[in-house]
C-alpha cells in the first residue's frame, strides 16, 4: 500500500509542476493569465491523487485475497488489558493563541495509580486517527508492561482533509496553533493524574514528527525526550508545496543554520533525541534524518557550525536489520539515529495489517521506549518556552 501511496504522491508532484511550468510560459509571452495559488495548487494535486486511489482501489481488492490477521493476534490487544478513553480537549483562546478543541484517546495500563507515572505522547502521521496509530504501533502493549500512559491527539478532519499536522506553518491557525493545542493538551492530562511531570515524552510519525519536532524547538521544558520516525527535516518548509520538497530532498540550507535562526540569541535547554528512519523511504527521503540528527545534536548544544564538539563520543552499531548511530555525551546517549534497512514509509516492526505500519525492522516502540526511559528533565525553564511561543507566533 505504502509503495502505492508513493506513486500518487509522484503523480500529483508532476501534475503541479506541469501547472507551473505551464503558468511561467505563459508568463514570459506576455499573455494575462490567472496563476493559480499555492493552496489551490496543493488541493488539487490532492484531489488527483484520491482520485486515483479510488480507481486504484478495486484492483487491488481482487488481488488481496483475503484480510491478513494482525502478527500480534486480534487488533483489540492494542488496547491491551488497561482502560482506553476518547475525549476532546478544549483549549481556551488566549494572547498569544485562538480556542481551538482537540479530539485525543488517553491509555491507561491496569494495575496502576495514575500519580507519578510517565506519559508518552503520540503525534500520528497523514490519514492516520488515534485508534489507527494505537493498533500499528502497539505501544500500548509496551504502557502495560513498563507502566506509563500514552496519550494519542488527534488532527480533525476539519483543520485537514487527511488530518496531517501543519509542521510547516508556525502561525497559530496552522501549527503554531496545534503545538500549542498539544502543549495545553499536556498540562491538562499531568493536572489531572498526577503523571510525572519530568518524564514526559513525545513521538510523532512523519506529519506528527515534524510537528513533535516544532514543539520540541518551541516548548522543551514539556518533554524530557524526544522520537522522531520518518520525519522531515526541520526549519526550511513554510508552506505544502515546500513541505513535499523538503520531504523528498532534504532541506537546501545548513541544517545547523536553520536551527540557529529559530532559536535567535536563546540557548536550548536541550532535548535528547531518538530517529528512526527507513533506508527504502519513496515518500520523505532519508537525507532527512540524517539532517535532522544533524540539528537535533545542534539543539543538545553538541554541534555547531563547524562540526560536533570535542568530547562527544560517536559510536556506530550493526544490528539485525538496522544501523544505530549513538552520540554520546559521558556515557549517556544523547542523539540516537536508527536506519532501518529496507524499511518503506511505515512504523518499523509495527502491526503490518494497519496502514503505515510495517513488519520489517527492529520494534520501533520498543526501541522509543527504551531510549525514553534513560532520560528525563531534571529541572523546567518555563519562562524559555513562553518567551519563544510568543516571538514565533
């Protein structure tokens, strides 16, 4: 499925580069013409692409066969043996950010006391929903077995058509606005429980990392740690088409020089990071996560300009199927980039009957969980992240 999504994604690629080739020849005749706009332009290339989905789809029905049961037994053990609860989050407007409701489904493992435990926030990708992204990662079954919650937001079908998060557009109706929703989201849920307000944790899937990577710049005093799986590169995009070419290219600048200019004159308290990224990826290009890894060392303050620091120690591990590549920071690992070989656009090792999620490669939440637990945020600088949120906004 994922090499089919891959296709329309290139399709509606060509389709909008025909229109703009198109509407600069017209241009240099000298002839009146009406340039379509970036947001029409980005709609219509997605109205092509479903359109082909749809007469894609009976094709691939009769040469289906029959529906493949889940690797792990019944889809319903990804809500495991704890209590599952859907509800909305309504986020009041305020200075800096318009009220907005967001739509989340909380687990809870069994055998627990909410007081104290840590919380793992779960960003899903592009038509993806909360139930979706609980059963193709199975972290649930991980939150029974070491005891934390997870929480899983939502995109609504409202603010996006295939519910992907704005992680290109900082401006409060678009990501700055979501950020902030999930911000809210967060401190609500650690009001509420009493979760562990030093192990918090975030992981996002591609749209959701590139979103969990704009919260991990502009609210780091809310997480202790961070996943990233097939995201992009962070800084560059500020609209849907530059999105898609920093998704298939990388990002064009210095990546260090991106981060810089986000971050000003502050210094980042830091965010230990974890990158999971497939070597076989058609739809964001692995260039990215190495990029990413690149500024995620920045904002650890263990990079610069010229290349890591003195002291931090690189150590690259052949495993089973992927490639780890650890800086390490006296003795602790600091920056973690996973390449997952043969790995498509999908959640490594994941439940494989659940789109996006693929059984090929190591456990990707088992081993977001593992690099998570190593770490948690011994002090908070609140003041950096309103001060921040404000001058992105």
């Amino acid at each position: 499925m994922t090499k089919n999504l891959t296709k329309l994604w290139a399709g509606g690629m060509r389709r909008l580069l025909a229109i703009q080739t198109q509407a600069t020849h017209d241009a240099m005749k000298g002839a009146r013409i009406d340039t379509p706009r970036p947001q029409a332009i980005w709609r219509a290339a997605q109205a092509a692409a479903d359109q082909a989905a749809k007469h894609a789809a009976p094709a691939q029905a009769r040469h289906a066969g029959p529906a493949r049961e889940s690797r792990v037994g019944p889809r319903a053990s990804a809500w495991a043996a704890g209590e599952w609860r859907r509800a909305e989050h309504h986020v009041p407007a305020n200075a800096l950010h318009a009220g907005r409701s967001l739509p989340f489904g909380l687990y809870l493992p069994s055998g627990h006391e909410t007081a104290g435990l840590p919380l793992v926030v779960m960003l899903h990708g592009c038509k993806q929903s909360m139930d979706s992204f609980a059963e193709g990662t199975r972290m649930n079954l991980l939150a029974d077995r070491h005891g934390f919650a997870v929480v899983y937001p939502e995109q609504s079908e409202r603010a996006h058509p295939h519910q992907c998060w704005h992680w290109y557009d900082a401006r409060d109706a678009a990501g700055g606005g979501e950020a902030a929703a999930i911000v809210s989201l967060v401190d609500s849920l650690v009001e509420e429980h009493g979760f562990d307000r030093s192990r918090v944790y975030l992981a996002g899937l591609s749209a959701g990392a590139g979103l969990a990577m704009l919260l991990a710049v502009r609210s780091p005093s809310r997480f202790a740690a961070l996943a990233l799986h097939s995201g992009p590169a962070f800084g560059e995009a500020r609209s849907g088409v530059t999105a898609l070419d920093v998704m298939r290219r990388g990002v064009h600048r210095d990546p260090v020089s991106l981060v810089d200019t986000q971050l000003g004159a502050r210094t980042h308290p830091g965010m230990p990071a974890i990158v999971v990224q497939g070597d076989a990826d058609g739809v964001v290009a692995p260039v990215n996560a190495e990029q990413l890894a690149v500024q995620l060392l920045r904002l650890n303050g263990l990079a610069d300009s010229h290349g890591v620091r003195d002291g931090v120690v690189s150590r690259e591990t052949m495993k089973d199927g992927y490639r780890e590549q650890d800086y390490e920071l006296d003795g602790a690992s600091v920056v973690r980039l996973c390449r997952v070989a043969k790995l498509d656009h999908a959640w490594s090792g994941g439940d494989d009957t659940v789109p996006f999620h693929s059984s090929t490669g190591p456990d990707a939440s088992a081993l977001i969980w593992d690099f998570f637990e190593a770490h948690r945020r011994e002090a908070s600088d609140e003041a950096y992240d309103d001060e921040l949120t404000q001058d992105a906004g």
